[in-house]
C-alpha cells in the first residue's frame, strides 16, 4: 500500500517542540515519551505533531493544544494526502480505560468502533457527528519521527478520525446563564434536535436492525453549528442496544440514569438517553447541570428550578413545562417518554401552547447571551423529528407496562384525534380495499427480522403498509413499515414487506401483532419521506384488512431483512 505522508506545508520545517498533554498509556506513562513543557499554541495553527496509522504515521497534522476531556483528547487536524488544498478533520486520542490491560484495544474494541463508523455513514444524521476513520498508531510526534520502535506504548494508541464541526458548545453558549423570555425557545429546539439524535441512533428501521445509544449526552458533547443546529460530537461513547457489559461503565453523573448509577457496567437501553436528554433540558432553561440521581433531595431541588426559570423566562403554564422536563427524569425508567418524537414536540408546546406552524424562533446557532433573533419556523424543527422515527419506543420492550403516572399521556393515545393537515383520512377507495397475509401463518414464530407476503385488491390511489405492536410491553403504538413497491399499488396484487421485533437480542419470547393496512398512496408517500416509524394519524385513517399475532424466537432472520426477499 503506497503511503500517503507529506512534506511539511511549505514555508514550516518539521517542529520539534514538546506537544500538548496528553493522556497517558494502559501502563500509566507519558505517550509523548517525556515531551517537553511548551506555550499555548491557537487553535488553527500547527502545532509541530502529526498521527497517523502504521502505514501512513504522518496522515494527519494536529493544530491546537487539543481540547481534553473525560476519555481523551481531541485536535483539529489536517490531511494533506496529494490534495491541492488540505481538509479539516477532527482527531481523537483516546485515553486508555483505568483498568485496561496491556493489549488494549482488544480486537473486539477496535472491531466496534469500525462497525459504528459504517453505523453512521449508513444513518446520515445531521445531528450526530460523522465517523471517518479508526486507527492504531504511534504517540504523536514530529513530522517524519515516529518512534524508532514499535512498543507496548505505541502500539496501543487509539484514534478516531471525525468530521470538524464548527461552531461552541452548549456549555459554553449557556453555562451560568438562564433561560429568558426572548431565549427560551432557542434553548428547547436545541433539546429538540438533540433528541431528534438520539431517535435516529435508536431507529430500528433507519439503522437496518441496528440501534444504538449515545451514552454520553452532556452540554459539552453538542456544538451548535450555523447551519446544522446541533450536532452531536463524541461519538466515542456509542454502543448498540443490545451490546453486552462494558468494562468501562463511562457516564457522566449529573446526566446518568438512577439505574446506570447504580450499574454502570451492566447494558443499557433507550431509557437512560431519554434521561439524559431531560437533564439537558434542565441545563438549557437554568445553565447549570442538574444534581445526579443519587444526591439527597436532588429531585425536589430540580423541581424548584424549573418551576422558577419558567417563572423568570415567562411560560404561562409553567408547571406544564416542569412536569413535562420531569417525565424524562423518572427514576423508574419504565415511566420514561418512550417515543422521542412526541416528548420534544410536547416540550416546545408546553413552553408556549400557543406555538403553531406560523410562530416563529431564532436559528440554532446561536444561545445564551449571545442569543438573537431571525426567522425560522419552529414548526420545522419539530417536523424535522419525524426523519429520525420513534423505535426507541420498541426498545422499551423489556420493561413492564405503564400503568398510571406522567408519562403514560407520552404513549400513543388510544382516542381518536383529528387528522391533521396534509394526511387523508380514510377514503372510499381504502375502505373497498381488500387484502390477505398468507406467511407468517397465526401464531407463528418470528426471528428479529422476518419478511410477510399475502394478496391485495387495491383501487390505484391507495396502497398498503404493515403495522406491528407489541402485546406484552404495554406499549400501545403500532409501528409501520411499507411493503416493497408501495408506490405502486398496481403491483401489490400479491405483496411482500418485511417487519422487526424487538432488538437483536432483545424481545425473545414476546408475543406482536403485525396488520396489513389500506392507506392514501399520498399519504403514504409523505410518512415515507419522513422516515417515521410511528404515525397515528396515518394508521388511524388506515382500513385494517388482515393480521396475525407471533411469536418472537431468537435469530436474525434472513439478510437482516435489507431489501425485498428473493422469489
């Protein structure tokens, strides 16, 4: 493999200064092998060190002292390869957990990390931070000097490569500044987009099977950008839902679930993102982080503060907003929001229930004192959530059913709603529709993915969809998915659609019932294009022409159900 090292940019000789701190090895010494002490350098100038992996150790120039942080530290960096011009990159040196052993990374770190960086190229989120390249090699050092020898140290650095995202963080837009009337919309989109993240990590259809969480959801973990509003920007943390213990147990404690607290090393599912995205919320109305889960009377301390920078920052109802910011903080994780979606929505509505699809809140990029208005309409952002779907709610299905308490008005209501703008409601057309499900037979077994086929007589404006919902976890919405070739009614005289259940490896033993539906082929298509999973509007003005109730078994199912079944 030709190695793509480059000359020193023109004009700056190879600097051999000692570099930043840094962090130290799995044994506990100096990566930069006892580098000197140095002045600060700014942010966008070289700093004389450069990384790369075995083959290229000169791939990327850091620039900056670096920002550290809790699992390492991270420069913005350049690649040069033969480019005309070089491109920003950020890179980070991860820090060795304290108990690694000597052959940390495992093959089993390193192997996560890379499926996580296809994991995000496949999901495309614009709130999340994209993954590029993860690498092994030599402790930063001076253009053309690595180490003359490969050793336990060297050997044992790990990096990621992800795209530089410009623009400061939440903790420095808002920290020891509290929400005001002309301020506190700006502050909850960013918890919206925050949330609209971590519903697309946690998608079941958008990530093919694959959902994840965040694990580290903290004012300095998100920039606001001037375009892209929040994103999303340690990506370090992410672990699928179904992964198993971590050795590692990362959190950080004012924005950790009780029960991550209380077993930081044991799985974790969708529910303790959903915390951390309240106590984000806490931190963009008041400034400060919450107090942890564990803390005496932190509960009623958070309370009071809401209900007080609502006051101040002039919400009419502001014990609506308060509960609602409480409902994601519930110690019993199984009373948690479990659709995304529709919490972020409610929370821009309880902060002003009067907001419709004319009002209007200044951009994303911007907070805190340094908040200003311009158009942008905050129906946009709320919308925008509908791209991420809702299966964190599927993922939820481990724990038992809501009965009573504040979150149960966040499951999907079991009453009839007005079909909003822009969807049909039950037409002629759907309601003369006919169809069967002929596989999975009634009472079948399932594995995690499993395709459907059957029949259908379709008049040309509707077609078909495949609602499932899980009958053992209490959760009410159903969650769709459209059979292949959807935009084509004329074709689904015998069709085929494939539907998920549960995790992975989670959701064995539960039991589902999965209905073929007649909708409005224009209907269809907008719920289509915004990738939601969950929509009851839609299903609500459906024609239910079939179902059958499963049985989930273990196993995959075939090809992760990616694209139409053969035959």
């Amino acid at each position: 493999m030709e190695s793509d090292r480059h000359d020193p940019p023109p004009g700056r000789e190879a600097d051999t200064r000692g570099g930043p701190d840094l962090p130290t090895s799995a044994s506990g010494t100096d990566v930069t092998g006892g580098a000197r002490a140095r002045p600060a350098v700014p942010a966008d100038e070289p700093n004389g060190l450069f990384v790369g992996p075995a083959d290229a150790p000169d791939r990327y120039e850091l620039l900056g002292d670096g920002i550290p942080g809790g699992q390492g530290v991270t420069w913005k960096a350049r690649y040069h390869g033969d480019l005309t011009s070089p491109l920003p990159l950020a890179v980070k040196l991860l820090h060795p957990p304290h108990d690694a052993g000597p052959d940390w990374p495992s093959s089993r770190d390193r192997q996560r990390w890379r499926d996580h960086a296809v994991l995000l190229r496949h999901l495309r989120l614009d709130h999340v931070v994209r993954l590029d390249e993860v690498f092994l090699g030599a402790a930063p050092h001076p253009y053309d000097s690595p180490p003359p020898e490969a050793t336990a140290v060297t050997t044992t650095m790990a990096y990621l490569v992800m795209e530089w995202v410009e623009g400061a963080t939440l903790q420095d837009l808002l920290a020891g500044d509290r929400a005001r009337d002309d301020t506190v919309r700006d502050r909850l989109l960013h918890v919206v987009q925050a949330g609209e993240a971590l519903a697309g990590l946690a998608s079941m259809t958008r990530s093919g099977g694959n959902p994840s969480l965040h694990r580290d959801l903290k004012p300095s973990n998100c920039i606001v950008h001037a375009r892209r509003g929040l994103v999303l920007i340690d990506v370090s943390t992410l672990r699928l839902v179904d992964d198993g213990y971590d050795f590692t147990g990362w959190h950080t404690p004012p924005y950790t679930a009780p029960e991550v607290l209380a077993a930081p090393h044991l799985p974790r599912t969708v529910a303790a993102d959903v915390y951390s995205l309240g106590a984000l919320a806490f931190f963009c109305l008041t400034g400060q982080d919450p107090p942890a889960a564990d803390v005496p009377d932190g509960a009623a301390y958070i309370e009071l503060e809401l209900r007080a920078v609502a006051g101040e920052a002039g919400v009419g109802d502001r014990d609506r907003l308060t509960s609602h910011v409480l409902t994601a903080l519930n110690v019993d994780a199984s009373r948690r929001p479990a659709d995304l979606r529709r919490w972020s929505r409610g929370l821009l509505e309880a902060a002003h229930p009067a907001a419709g699809g004319s009002e209007q809140a200044p951009p994303a990029g911007v907070g805190g004192a340094k908040e200003r208005s311009r158009p942008r309409r905050l129906a946009a952002a709320i919308a925008a959530l509908a791209v991420t779907g809702t299966a964190s709610a599927l993922l939820l299905s481990g724990f038992p059913a809501r009965t009573t308490g504040p979150s149960a008005s966040y499951a999907a209501p079991t009453t009839a709603t007005p079909t909003p703008s822009g969807l049909a409601a039950t037409t002629g057309d759907a309601a003369d529709a006919a169809g069967t499900i002929t596989s999975p037979t009634d009472r079948s077994a399932v594995k995690h993915c499993s395709y459907f086929t059957g029949t259908a007589r379709l008049r040309p404006s509707t077609t078909l969809i495949l609602a499932m919902q899980n009958l053992d976890n209490g959760d009410p919405a159903k969650y769709i998915q459209f059979v292949h070739g959807f935009e084509r009614p004329g074709s689904l005289s015998t069709w085929r659609g494939a539907q998920f259940f549960g995790g992975p490896r989670t959701g064995v033993g539960q039991r589902y019932r999965v209905e073929l539906m007649a909708v409005s082929l224009a209907s269809a298509r907008r719920v289509h294009a915004s990738g939601s999973e969950v929509d009851e509007a839609l299903v609500k003005s459906a024609t239910s022409l079939a179902s059958v109730r499963v049985r989930r078994i273990d196993g995959m199912g075939p090809n992760g159900c990616v694209g139409p079944p053969d035959g």
